[in-house]
C-alpha cells in the first residue's frame, strides 16, 4: 500500500508538493508516494485536467471550471493540489498561490501571486497589450505600476475586478496550447478582491465550463462577521463548482502503513492503533507525530504506545508554544518576528525587527528548522517540473505566507522559456538567502502569532512599519502593520494610514482604504487635520456605502479644519451621496446652504449648478417653474467661459428641454455647454470633480431635441470612457441605457433592445431598485411595446417592479406616461386613464410639456376619445400647441397624428398627410411607420400601407398597433 504523501521532517511547503523541484525525503522516509485514499479525488483531477486539454486542443468552448478540496487543517488539501500540478504540468501552465491569515486584509494580494509571473514571461509590449485600454487600471492592481496620482477618480471595484476577468481570459487565449490551471490553497484566507475577481470571471462560463481550471482548497466555512464579502464570493464559487470534494481523516489501516513505512514493517498493531487514536487519523499530525517517534527511537511497539499522546501534544497550540520556547529566547523571539512580519520576512528585515546579527538570524533559523517549525531552506532545480519524476506529497502542509507583493517575486508557475531559468512557485527567490522565512504549516504560524504576549505583539508590528517604510516598500505595505499599533496621537502613523488609503483607492479596493483611514481617526490625527480625514473617509465611501459618506462627510463640514476648496468638494460629494441615497431634496437643501455662505465665484456656481440638479431631478418640486426662472436668469449672459458657467447652462438645458421650450434654444444651449462638440476637460464623463451627470444632461437633452446624432457621439464616449476607466458598474450601465435611448428615437429598436438588455445586465450585478434600474427598464418597456411585444414589456415591468410606488426621482422617460402606455396595450383603460391623468397632473404643474419626453397627452387622449371624445380633443390640441413650440418634427407628426383622431376624414388624413411629412425629416423611423400606417387606413392606400409595413419591418416592430 503506498505510504501517506505526508513526509517526515523536513517539511515541505505548499510550493514543494506542488512546485517542479525535487522533494528531499528525510531518512527513513518513503522515497516514493502517492496519496493515500484519495483515488475518487484523484481521478476527479485527472477527469478535469484531460478534458481542459481535450477541450483547448479541439478549439472548442471551454472544458474547464472549478474543483474544490474542503477540509480541516492538515487533513490533504495541498497534497491534491499537488497531484493536480503533477497531472497537468507537462500539458498545462500552471498558476499556483496561497491565502495567508495575517495578509487576508491585503487587497489583490492573491491575484498578483497568481498573474504577475504569467505576466513575468511577456516583454512590457505585449503586457501592455494583454492589458489593453485597461493598462493604467489593472497594472496598478497587479503591482506591476505605481498607482495614479491621488488627485485623479478612484478606481472602481467592479471596473478592476471585470478588467482582471478579461486579462484571465486573454491569457487563457495566448496560452491555448498550455491551457491555464489556477491552484488556489487556504482560499479561506484569501483576500476579499481577489476573491470577487475569480466570482467574477467563473461567473461568465456556460455549463459551469470555462476555458481555465480553477482549483480551490480551503477549510470549512465558519462565519466570518469581519469578512463577509469574501465569504459570499468563496460561496458563489463553491456553489459553481462541477465538482466539491470534502476531506475525510485517514483510515486506522491507513495510519498503520505511514508507521510502518516510517518507523519499520515491525511496528505492531496497538502502537498504530493508537497512533491513529492520538492523531484521529489528521495526516500532517500522524506525520509529525511520527517524526518524533523516529528523533526519539521511540520503539513502534506496543510498550511505547502510552508515549505518543504526550508527543502529539506538542503538534500544535500550548505544547507547540512550549516545544519553540524550549528552544530558548532567541529562536523564539525570531519566531515572534517571522509570525508579524509574514512575507515581507526576510533575513534581512527579520534582523532589523529584532535587533538581531545576521549570524544570529542564521544559527536560530537552523534551529527552527530542525525543530520542524520552519520550513527547510528551499533548493534551485534547474529543469522543469515536467522533467522531474514524481515525489511524494504532503496533505495541508505548511503555510507558505504569501508572496510580498514586489514584482520580482514571483507567485506561480509557467513552463520555463529555458530549463535552466526554471523557479519553483512558493519558493521565493528558490536558493535564495535572502528570501522570506516560512512556518511549515498553517497551524504553526497561527499557533505562534498567537503566543506573542499583546503588549509585545503590538510593538513588533510598530517596529515592523517602520522596517519596511525603511525598506522602501510602499504606504499599503506598511499600513498592514500600522493597523495593530494602538492609538498613540503620531501625526506619522496618521500620514502613513492616509497615504495607504490613497494606494488602496487607485486598485479598486475602497474597503481596504476605509479601514486605514477609520485607523486614522481613532489615532487621533491632530485637530486642524482631522477634518480633512473624515473628509477623505466619507470619499472612499462613496461607491459603496453613501449613507456612511453622509455621516462622515456632514462630520468633516461641522469641525473647523476645511479650507474652502475642500469644503466645497466636501458639500458637493455629500450632495451626490444623497441623492444616490435617494434622498434629493436634502441634497438639494444641502448645496443651497453651502452656496449662500460661499462667495461669488466658480466654488459658488459649482454648488449651484448641483442645486439646481437635483431639485430638478425630484419626481416632485413645490415650484418647479419659480425654480427654472431663477436658473434661467442666472444663466442667461453666461458665454461658457469656464467649467462652472457650462456646467450650469447644461443643467439650463436639460430644463429648457423637459419644459418643451424651442428646440433651438435648446440645441444652443447645448451647444455652449460643450467645448468643439465634446464635453470640457474637467467636465467629462469620469472626472471626479463634477460627476457624470453634467455631460448626461446635455446629451439626453440633444436626443430629445430631435438630435439623437449629438447624443450618440457623446454617450459612445461615456461607454469608452467607462470601460477604460474600469466603471463597469452603474456608470456603464447608464451608458448603455442612454445608447438604448438613442436607438429608440431612432427607431432601430432591436438594438435599442440589445442596448437596454445589456444596461440591465450590468445594472444588475451592482445591486437592486437602482436609479438606472428605473430608466432602463422604462426604456426597455417602451422599445418592447414599440415592437409589438407587449407580453415581454410586461414581464419586465414585473420583473423591476417599474410602477407605483415611484421613485424620488424622475424617470428617463416619463415613468407613468411610459405605464399608461403597457397598460393600454394590456387593455386596461381605467388603470390607464387613471395613471396617465396622474402624470398630467404632477407635470403640468411643473410646466413640464415636452410631448416625446412625457408622452401622456397622446395615450390620455386616445384612451379617452370614445368615452369623452371633447375632453380628448382639448388634450389634443393642447399638446400640439406644445409641439409647435418645441418645434421639433417629431413632436409636429405625433401630435398631428393625435389631432386627426378628432377630425372628419378628410381633414384627417390632411393632418396625417403633414404628420408623415414632418416625420420623415425627422430621425423617428418607428414613429413614421405608425404615420404611414393611419394615413394608409385613413386613405386606403395600399402605397401607403405597404410602405408602413416596410418601415416597420426595418424598425424590428413585429407588429403595429391598429390605428384608434
């Protein structure tokens, strides 16, 4: 029977199961292994393996997906993982990296183990070209680049996590020929990022097939209150996994056969049986527990049986603190270092924690290692894993802490351009003296972080900040360790914390940055910068928790220490919170407030024109129209001059257009509200500074005045702006609505559709009830209806609960009006009437008229033509009083086509014969068709119906309503 993969002493790392290099079996060891009961695991492997490889090699779809090892510690997890590197090493490329316990907080930290060595074996051209328009967003994350300068827009989580997904899936394609396996051990202490990124990317397989393997080992789940991000995401993992594998001890007959292997054939039965009893069949214990037996010459027989139990105690907790304290004050103190320091590790940092000579570092090192509790140093293979014969394994062997996230450390491994650069993963800088100690299992490190008395712990970790600070190892390196010190008033620490926080915001990691600067505050800073924190705290809450930027942002502008540019940054992103917090009518007072105690100035305009947003913004206003005279009057001799004035004549605009003023204006107002046809720097679509509402406006109001050209050019910017900037979320989901927007005026409602579709996919993975939840499914029901789909219009209508009660704020388009139109294509009158005469209601007295914007006057009026045809006729002819003023041909043929409906036929088919002609200038194909289609009933003209029906056809309309 072959013996257990766990080896005697010396232990092996994660890296060296699964790594290319020889494994050095201690004497007496087995020199050759393989796994003990584990065949269903290990032909799951193999199964796995041989279809990636069939799958890459027939260029198919993909083959692969995820595996999981579930498990207690030491119970075999990495000595699977280890079988799945030797199964795929010569056919695969193999990317292998470690969760570690104290770098669980550390953002990407995973990620970059596992890509940046495949990065590694690209030059800088083709990584960049790997990376795409993404480079300056990913590199960042993958610690191959210094993060952007702090002034610019805070990377976005889900942006960073889908450009990671799409780099994983391009290495996937150039590296067809060696398809990729990821091997991911102690996932259950992986950061959170890292986490979301590989949710993210296996999320996109069909089948639960993707075109990677993904293979996970982690202990079973427990809850996490301080991590539950990164629960969720090892769940939504585990749940896709083809296949999830949990872990049993070894077996009495099992244990029996490690001993004899180990100890001699003449170990007798009640030694090995209470070997097992001792060890409850753990396979690292069983293993260590024999090594002792072996260091002692304990006789495997049945007198020395009573022996083990007080030579297991010491594998882990109390005895193992006991066995590195019996090693004296040196090599424990070394130990206490290594536990703090983790990656970052090294000899040389190691010496400086502890004050130690390097001769000293070197002699309680050996000591260490031969006490088992180090890891032996790792040697340098010179050919690749493939060229190796198999070595025996280890289950859940030691804890390698994760790389130190330097770019000349590598975190995986690659087939090797030539044998004689070959690496071993997990064997930093392999050969290298200089390289980070490493405990040799998890159960130690953790055993020994925790024997560190507090008081003594706590300094290590301060003097650790400073070593690495010394070190030149970066803000986000050291927060690690700035974390655990206790508040001591040290404007240093509070700088380190804040400069850590501005390096986390640049990668995507928001959460990371909200601990250092919470830190920061408990620290304290000094009083005339402690707003400024809190100012900066409430910033990198915004994406992600808005009511927690109200509360910290309204605390920064209630203390002294702001000056005045940050206190109108401070007001205007408390305003935006809000209003994402649905909550616009205090973001409206809020900014009103700031702007009366400002002075006259682009400060002041900026917080007006926010004023003015978001109280034009609200579903409901006490003076709407005393609201767009102020605006209009305070506009009214702005030339453009600067961001603030254009900022303001945008929001004029998008007014002047709800309000159905001449489209001309409207266009002009546009017009100087843009820079050459495109949005002013420092006004675009991700800058930080005024938000990309200001731009929305301007195009939304172009489409809606009949120049959807206009508006295409400038949300396909916002779509190409987004992605680079990786804003994969809401942002890019407005983008795609407001695409979907423009297709609709068009009347190209399939891709309207496509467009709509897809905004809602990505609105979806942000979260529910959202803002762009409501315009895009309105839009979506709206196109569907267009298209004769009235069944789907209302499926999504149920689906986003697009009704009563609404939102605080408006719907793009009308919401009510966009109801009472399914509804009557449900043949719900009453309701419709009851709802389209509520939107007249609350828009009328708004002065809001623009007929395309808020079509409710031409469905009232038809819904109400056979019941109360005088009462139709009047909303009729209103609303063309309205299209006249607006102007636009669209406006003039729909509301012509409404007015022939209340005419004798032959002025009717007058006014339908002007309706058609307008339309046709116009960019409203679908509306055309419907004109073409009364005029053709009107007239019985087979001319003319042929010609709506082919007008339709091109449109996507299944379908056009009857004529009523």
């Amino acid at each position: 029977m072959p013996s257990e993969p766990e080896q005697p002493p010396p232990a092996k790392t994660f890296a060296d199961s699964a790594g290319p290099g020889p494994v050095r079996p201690a004497p007496g060891g087995p020199q050759s292994a393989g796994l003990l009961e584990r065949d269903p695991e290990l032909a799951a492997t193999a199964h796995a393996v041989d279809a990636l490889v069939a799958g890459a090699a027939a260029a198919g779809s993909g083959r692969g997906g995820i595996l999981v090892f579930r498990g207690e510690p030491g119970i075999g997890k990495t000595a699977l993982l280890a079988a799945v590197h030797r199964a795929a090493g010569d056919r695969c490329t193999v990317l292998t990296a470690r969760g570690g316990e104290t770098l669980a907080s550390v953002p990407f930290h995973l990620t970059r183990q596992l890509l940046r060595p495949a990065l590694d074996r690209f030059g800088p051209e083709d990584v960049r070209g790997l990376l795409g328009d993404h480079h300056d967003l990913l590199a960042p994350a993958l610690g191959i680049a210094p993060p952007l300068s702090p002034s610019a827009a805070p990377a976005d989580p889900q942006g960073v996590r889908d450009g990671l997904a799409g780099l994983l899936g391009r290495l996937a394609d150039r590296l067809r020929n060696r398809p990729l396996v990821l091997l991911v051990d102690d996932a259950h202490w992986a950061d959170a990022e890292s986490l979301a990124w590989l949710d993210a990317f296996t999320r996109g397989g069909r089948d639960r097939r993707l075109p990677v393997l993904v293979v996970l080992a982690h202990r079973p789940p427990t809850p996490r209150p301080d991590r539950p991000e990164a629960a969720a995401s090892l769940a939504a993992l585990a749940e896709r996994a083809i296949l999830t594998f949990g872990l049993h001890a070894l077996t009495p007959g099992a244990a029996a056969a490690l001993a004899r292997e180990t100890l001699g054939g003449h170990a007798d039965e009640p030694f090995c049986r209470e070997l097992w009893t001792v060890t409850s069949g753990n396979p690292y214990e069983t293993v260590e527990l024999l090594a002792k037996a072996r260091d002692r010459m304990l006789e495997p027989v049945a007198g020395s049986a009573a022996l083990l139990r007080d030579l297991g105690a010491g594998a882990r907790g109390g005895g193992l603190v006991a066995r590195l304290e019996a090693l004296g004050p040196g090599p424990t103190r070394l130990a206490w270092a290594i536990a703090v320091l983790g990656a970052d590790g090294t000899p040389h940092l190691l010496a400086a924690l502890t004050g130690m000579k390097t001769d000293e570092v070197t002699d309680h090192t050996a000591r260490l290692r031969r006490a088992r509790i180090l890891t032996p140093p790792p040697t340098s293979p010179t050919a690749d894993s493939s060229d190796q014969p198999d070595q025996p394994d280890q289950p859940d062997q030691p804890d390698q802490p994760d790389q130190p996230d330097q770019p000349d450390q590598p975190g995986s491994v690659l087939p090797p351009r030539r044998p004689e650069l070959a690496v071993p993963i997990g064997w930093p800088g392999a050969g290298d003296p200089h390289a980070p100690l490493e405990f040799a299992h998890p159960l130690i490190a953790t055993a020994v972080y925790g024997s560190v008395p507090p008081a003594v712990r706590t300094a290590l970790h301060g003097r650790a900040a400073w070593a690495l600070d010394g070190a030149g190892r970066g803000p986000a390196a050291v927060s690690r360790h700035l974390l655990e010190v206790h508040p001591d008033e040290d404007e240093d620490v509070v700088r380190g914390l804040r400069a850590a926080a501005g390096e986390y915001l640049a990668v995507g990691a928001p959460d990371a940055a909200r601990r250092c600067l919470e830190r920061a505050l408990a620290e304290p800073p000094l009083p005339e910068t402690y707003a400024e924190v809190l100012y900066e705290l409430g910033c990198a809450s915004l994406l992600t928790s808005p009511a927690a930027t109200v509360r910290h942002l309204r605390s920064a502008l209630d203390l002294p220490g702001l000056d005045d540019s940050l206190r109108i940054d401070a007001t205007y992103r408390l305003a935006q919170a809000l209003a994402h917090n649905n909550q616009l009518q205090e973001a409206a007072r809020t900014v009103a407030a700031e702007a009366r105690r400002t002075p006259p100035g682009t400060g002041r305009r900026r917080l007006q024109a926010a004023h003015f947003m978001y109280e034009g913004f609200q579903a409901a206003e006490e003076d709407g129209p005393g609201r767009s005279r102020r605006l209009a009057e305070l506009t009214r001799g702005f030339t453009g001059a600067d961001n603030s004035e254009r900022a303001l004549v945008a929001v004029r605009g998008f007014d002047a257009m709800l309000r159905g003023e001449p489209a001309a204006e409207v266009v002009r107002l546009c017009e100087r509200a843009l820079v050459d046809g495109l949005p002013a720097r420092g006004l675009g679509w991700t800058d930080p500074t005024w938000g990309f509402e200001i731009p929305s406006l301007t195009g939304i109001a172009y489409v809606f005045a009949d120049r959807p050209d206009r508006g295409e050019a400038l949300f396909a910017e916002a779509v190409r702006a987004f992605e680079i900037s990786g804003w994969s979320g809401a942002h890019l989901a407005f983008a795609h609505a407001l695409l979907g927007l423009v297709h609709r005026r068009r009347g190209q409602l399939v891709s309207a559709q496509r467009y709509l579709e897809e905004g809602l996919r990505l609105a979806d993975r942000v979260g529910d009830g959202l803002p762009v939840h409501w315009d895009t499914a309105c839009l979506l029901v709206d196109t569907l209806l267009a298209r004769g789909r009235t069944e789907e219009a209302r499926a999504v209508a149920d689906h986003y609960a697009f009704g009563p009660p609404w939102p605080g704020a408006i719907v793009l388009p009308d919401g009510p009006s966009v109801l009472g139109r399914l509804l009557l294509a449900e043949g719900r009158r009453e309701e419709a009437v009851d709802t389209l005469e509520a939107a007249a209601e609350a828009l009328t007295g708004r002065g809001r008229h623009h007929v395309v914007w808020a079509p409710w006057p031409f469905d009232l009026a038809r819904a109400l033509a056979s019941t109360d045809p005088d009462r139709a006729a009047r909303i009729a002819a209103d609303a063309h009083a309205h299209a006249q003023r607006l102007g636009t041909p669209t406006a003039l043929g729909e509301s012509l086509r409404c007015l022939a409906l209340f005419s004798d036929p032959p002025e009717s088919a007058r006014l339908l014969t002007r309706a058609v002609a307008h339309l046709a200038t116009s960019p409203s194909r679908y509306e055309e068709a419907r004109a073409h289609l009364d005029l053709a009933h009107a007239t019985a003209d087979p001319t003319t119906l042929a010609r709506a029906t082919a007008l339709a056809a091109t449109c996507g309309a299944d379908r056009l309503p009857h004529p009523r």
